[in-house]
C-alpha cells in the first residue's frame, strides 16, 4: 500500500472517529481537544468519557486505551443487543476475559439490568482504571474485579505490560510475546501475574456463566483447551476476539466448542488468524 492510499484511510479513519465522538459522547468537545493535544504532547493524561447512554468511563489518554470506548459505545463491536436479547428479564453472570479497564462490563450492566459480572484483568494498571469506573458507575455490587489472568494453569506467568492502561498487553510464552502489539507510551516491560483457569473461575463465581466475553491476546487457545467441558454446560453465548497464535488456528478452536455444543453464528475474520465471533448454545445440547 502507497504512503498516499496510507494517509489517506488514516484521514477517513480519523473523520469517522471525530462523526462517532460527536454522536456517542456528551462531552464531545473536551474529548477531542484532549485527544488532538495528544498527538503533538499537550494533551492531559487521562479523560472522561461521558456516553449520552449514561455511563462515565475514565481512561489514560494514549490510543490503545480509548480504543474499547469506541467499540463498545459507538461501534457496537460486540453487537450486545444480540447477544443479550434472548437473556433479558432474568439473572445471569457473566464472564468478562481481558477485561481492560471495564468498558465491555459496564456496557453490560447498562443494557441489562440483572446481570452480574466477573471481570479478569492481570494488568495491574489497567485493574485500578477498572476498579475506579466500576465505583463511578456506582455498580460494585453487580461488578467484581479480579486481577488475574485465565491460563492452562494455576500460579503465575510473564506478562508484557506497557503500565499505560493499553489493550495491547498480553501473556508472555517462552520469551515472547503471544501476539504482537504496540503501544503510545513505548513502555513495555515484563512483569509477573498470578494465572488461574477457567474451571477454577467457574467454581468460585457467584453463578454459573451464561456469556463469556474472551479478549485476551492469544492466551484464548490455551484457556480453553486447558479447561473441562463440564465448565461450559451453562454458557449460552459466547462472543471473543482470536489472534493469530504460533502453532494455533481458529478452526480447531471452533470446532472445539462445537463439540460441546457452542456453535458458531456470526464470524468476521479482521486478517490471518484474527477475527471476532459469536457462538450459541445448540438448543437440547449440554456439555
């Protein structure tokens, strides 16, 4: 691709995002002198995002850290209506993997009003933000925070953080990065976490799952290959980012949860080994 054609989907990227500012967020224009003052070093370390759904979402100001506010709230990345429809009008839990700094979790407890929600964020940076907004919601009593990473096992790993709040950190697998990523602030460095898996989760929540959110840099493949089929029986939706992972692919992993009845409805491949997809469960079929 030619640096014009380059510059020039930067520019349309760039509009559109400026348009859904506008649209999705009451304080549009604090937003965007924050976000301009930014790029040339100005900008403040930190805002607030205030949705006209209600939500107030507090972030550092680095691109890799706004970017979740913009899937939730303006591109419905995760097509939640959807998802959540068929559940509304009873309780359900729901699992939010890679949780970041809570923008998905409390996009949830807005639209549905009886759902709880256990978020798992290893970063240590991302979890304060998360703590923070999960009490300026005032929804600590729907949300609980775990600052943990699912893995094949329990006890601790290598994780790349950036300490910039960034959903570009991920788990570290014999000295490398599982997917590669990139960040504003340049300040990568490894740090250790505590892990657990996902059967291990599911026997210390309040309720058996009933979605699962899974965004978690790669570390997907192992979770859930790691994890029992038993621990998946009461799930009825899933909806997960995939990355491309050494030695993994996208179609063993879906082909896993067919097998336990979670079958694929929605798929939108992004590149090699990157994509987003939604599952359900088969009616009549249980794990």
């Amino acid at each position: 691709m030619s640096n014009d054609t380059t510059g020039l989907a930067l520019a349309r990227y760039e509009l559109r995002r400026v348009a859904q500012t506008r649209r999705t967020f009451a304080n549009w224009p604090s937003l965007l002198r924050g976000m301009v003052g930014e790029k040339f070093g100005r900008g403040g370390p930190e805002l607030e995002f205030v949705t006209r759904r209600g939500p107030r979402i507090v972030t550092p100001n680095v691109p890799g850290a706004r970017l979740p506010l913009y899937e939730q709230f303006a591109d419905d990345a995760y097509r939640l209506d959807d998802v959540l429809a068929p559940l509304q009008g009873r309780p359900i839990q729901v699992f939010d993997i890679g949780a970041h700094i809570g923008s998905f979790a409390i996009n949830v407890a807005m639209r549905h009003p009886l759902s709880g929600v256990t978020c798992f964020e290893p970063s240590a940076s991302s979890a304060a933000y998360l703590r923070r907004n999960v009490e300026r919601n005032r929804l600590g009593d729907r949300i609980e925070v775990r600052q943990v990473a699912l893995a094949d096992k329990e006890g601790t790993a290598l994780f790349d953080d950036n300490d910039g709040g960034s959903v570009h950190n991920g788990l570290i697998q014999e000295d490398r990065r599982l997917v590669a990523g990139d960040d504003a602030r340049a300040e990568r460095h490894a740090v250790p976490v505590p892990t657990t898996t996902f059967d291990l989760a599911v026997a210390a929540a309040p309720r058996p799952p009933d979605v699962v959110k899974l965004d978690c840099e790669g570390g997907e493949y192992a979770m859930v290959y790691a994890s029992s089929e038993s621990s998946w029986s009461s799930v009825s939706k899933i909806v997960m980012e995939y990355h491309p992972v050494p030695g993994e692919s996208w179609d063993e992993l879906s082909s896993w949860f067919s097998k336990i009845g979670l079958i694929v409805t929605r798929h939108e491949p992004h590149g090699s080994g990157l994509g987003t997809a939604w599952l359900s469960r088969l009616e009549g079929h249980t794990a």
